[in-house]
C-alpha cells in the first residue's frame, strides 16, 4: 500500500502563537495532529514537545514494523511524551499539557492512539465515519448517561478536558486498529478544524477536488470559525494489489456480520471495529468439526462464507450460512455445546475468544456496559418466550436451559 498525506495548520485570530502542531513523517508511517494549552513562555509548547517525543520513541522501537505490536509502540511513546510535557509543566511552574491523536500506518493496516479531543476520520465508501471518542466533559458526560446532550452543552465544564498528555504524571491512551483499503482517507484534526465539518460536506475536498485537502480543511475551518487555532492531516491509501477486491467485500462483510451480532448490535463504528480486531480467520474444508456437542465453550464463530450443519446428537437442527453466527453465549458462559457444527463446504469463520472479548470490556467501560445491557435484553426476551410456552409447573427447569451456547442461532433457545 501507498500512503501519501499532507498537514497543515493556522493560527487563531488574535492568538499570540499557534499552539496546535502536526506530524507528518511517511518514512516512518506516523502522523499525528496536537492541540496544546495556550503557552506564552519560552521553549517549545506542549504539542512540539509531544510529538517530538512520540517521534523519538517509535523511531527507536525494534519492532516498529510489526502491525502486532504498534498498539503497544504508540501506548508507550504517547506515556514518554506525558513525561516529557508533564517535566516541563512542572519546571515552568505553569499547566503544560496537550490533546495528541495519532496513526501509525504498517502495510495495510493503521493503528490509532488518542487523548484529549482530536478526532480521527474515515472516509470510505463515500461516508464520513468518527473513529475516536472525545475525551472532554461534554461528551463523557454523556456517554455515561450523566448528561443528556442539551445538558451537556449548556454546562460551563462542556468542554473541559477529561485528558490530555501531560495533564498529570499518568496517562490513560486509547487505542483501535483498523483493516486500511485502497481509496480510504483518514482525517486527522484539533478541534479548531472539526467544528466546521457539520456545516460543509467535506467529501469533495476529501475526495482531490482541492490539490491540498489539508490546507483546504483549514481554510475553510478558519473562515467559520477564526477563534481557535485550526490544524488537519489528511492520509490518502493507494493499493493496486490483485486481491483488494477480494480484502473489500472480506472487510466489509465482516463489519456488517458483527453488526448483526445480537450482542453487539448497539456499538458505534469505532466500537465495531475494536470488536473486529479481537477475531482470528479460520479457514476450514468440508466436513471439518468446528465445535463438538458436550466441549466446553470458549468462543464466538461468525460465518464469511461457505455453509455450517448444526447437529444436536444424529438430527440437524440448523444450516447457517454467509453473514450467520454462533457460540455467542460462551463469550460469557464456559457452559458444555449443546449442539456439533460441522462444515458442509469449504467455509471462511471468524473466531473471538472469550479471554480476547473479556480483555476488552475491562479496558472499555461503555463498550462492556453496552454489550452487557444488550445481553440482559436478549435473555430478558428469551426468558419471557419460555414462560409463554412452558406449563406452570415446568417453568423452573426449563429456564435452566435459556442460555444455550448457540445464542439465536439454536433452534432450542426458545
């Protein structure tokens, strides 16, 4: 893959110094837009002392090239630039600090880091799609049902930041890794130039009608809104590989699959796509035993292509194909199979263990309360089917039976 990008920035009108900042370094495959605290104080501000830290830090990585690990490369270089910017806070005897959102792009995939209320952008299939959380008072507020939305930008702390790098001596950085695909754009911005961009449609820009989408971006944030400082980088991916074809409708059938997960049909884009990096491919031939009625269950299957037998003893019970899924329920229950799945052709799965998708609800609180409020519906619904059918008198056993690995897919959950 081919990536090209360009940054820019501008100052706010009447602001002493432009205390945004961007990175754009292709050799490296990092870049990165910064937003600090208004400095008037010699030295560097915050946002040049960040990135020039975060640079310094991947460049030193070992394995900076392996896509495995650049979750863990950013994590630790934006932890070094908190360091760095909190040092010099502290020796200044003044706030240092700053919001930072950056991607590091290795072969065709990108991996997001951010803190504060820069945002990330994709544009792909002709849509604009917000890939990162605003860490400020307003939107957390919100997001943790504090607030409503009217609330919560009427409150004097709306926007507030709840985190930036160098606002104190730890930093908490979210991150996200997304499949790139030839002709997607990633728009990285401060809050200076995003405040713009629900009053223009932007796809034009994005799309080469200016020759600098950047600078464009900027320019016309500023003639919105001149009172901040604007800056944007804009990444630009080019594949001609035989196979991109092939990686689009994978990719694409993969997110609309998660999409009709019962379990995860709430989450945002975003939230999909952290959903979708937790699954590992399997590629099994016919006849091929993915679970086995009685094994514990540990794992989510979602079917890409290809057919699935489900057998409970000698009977089928179900066939599943393209966009299906079962084992839902084991992502929370190590409960036995009640059912074998068996592959009748040659069949594409994606697999999600129960140790992966755990790992994630605890480090994303909203995600896990959402998936966890979904499940408390299903089996809500499922329960209430089982009292409509069941006697009186049977009631109590047959409830036992309502979490079945097999979630909606098995013929017996109700």
């Amino acid at each position: 893959m081919e990536i090209s990008a360009s940054g820019f920035t501008l100052r706010g009108a009447g602001r002493p110094r432009n205390d945004d900042a961007y990175l754009v370094d292709e050799s490296l495959g990092l870049f990165a837009v910064c937003d600090g605290l208004p400095h008037a104080g010699p030295g560097p501000a915050a946002a040049e002392r960040a990135l020039d830290a975060i640079a310094h830090h991947v460049r030193s990585e070992p394995h900076r090239d392996d896509a495995t690990e650049a979750a863990g490369i950013l994590r630790r270089a934006f932890e070094a630039a908190n360091e760095v910017v909190y040092a010099a806070g502290r020796r200044a005897g003044q706030p240092y600090a700053t919001t930072c959102t950056a991607v590091l792009v290795q072969g065709d995939t990108a991996t997001l880091a951010h803190v504060g209320n820069g945002r990330v952008y994709l544009f792909r299939n002709d849509r604009l799609d917000l890939l990162t959380d605003d860490h400020d008072y307003r939107h957390e507020a919100v997001r943790n049902g504090i607030l409503t939305p009217h609330q919560a930008l009427r409150s004097p702390f709306a926007r507030r930041l709840t985190r930036a790098v160098g606002m104190r001596d730890t930093v908490a950085v979210d991150t996200l890794r997304i499949p790139l695909l030839d002709g997607d754009r990633l728009l990285l911005c401060t809050d200076g130039t995003y405040g713009c961009l629900d009053r223009i449609d932007p796809r034009g820009l994005l799309l080469g009608a200016h020759a600098d989408p950047a600078e464009a971006l900027v320019r016309i944030a500023i003639e919105h809104d001149a009172s901040d400082d604007a800056t944007s980088v804009v990444l630009t991916v080019r594949a001609d590989a035989p196979d991109q074809r092939t990686r689009k409708t994978r990719v694409g059938l993969a997110l609309r699959a998660i999409e009709h997960v019962p379990l995860f049909a709430d989450l945002t884009l975003r939230e999909r796509y952290a959903i979708l990096d937790l699954f590992r491919p399997v590629t099994v031939g016919p006849g091929h035993p993915i679970v086995r009625q009685g094994d514990p269950g540990d794992s989510l299957y979602v079917v890409l292509d290809g057919l699935v037998d489900v057998r409970r003893g000698s009977k089928r019970v179900a066939s599943l194909g393209a966009g299906a899924h079962f084992g839902e329920m084991a992502l929370l229950s190590k409960r036995p199979r009640s059912a074998t799945v068996t592959s009748r052709a040659p069949t594409h799965l994606l697999e999600m263990s129960r140790r992966d998708f755990l790992d994630l609800v605890a480090r994303d609180a909203t995600l896990g309360a959402k998936v966890l409020w979904r499940l408390a519906q299903m089996l809500s619904l499922r329960l209430d089917d089982l009292y409509a059918l069941v006697p009186d008198e049977g009631r109590d056993t047959a409830a036992l039976s309502i979490l079945s690995p097999f979630g909606d897919d098995d013929p017996d959950a109700t």
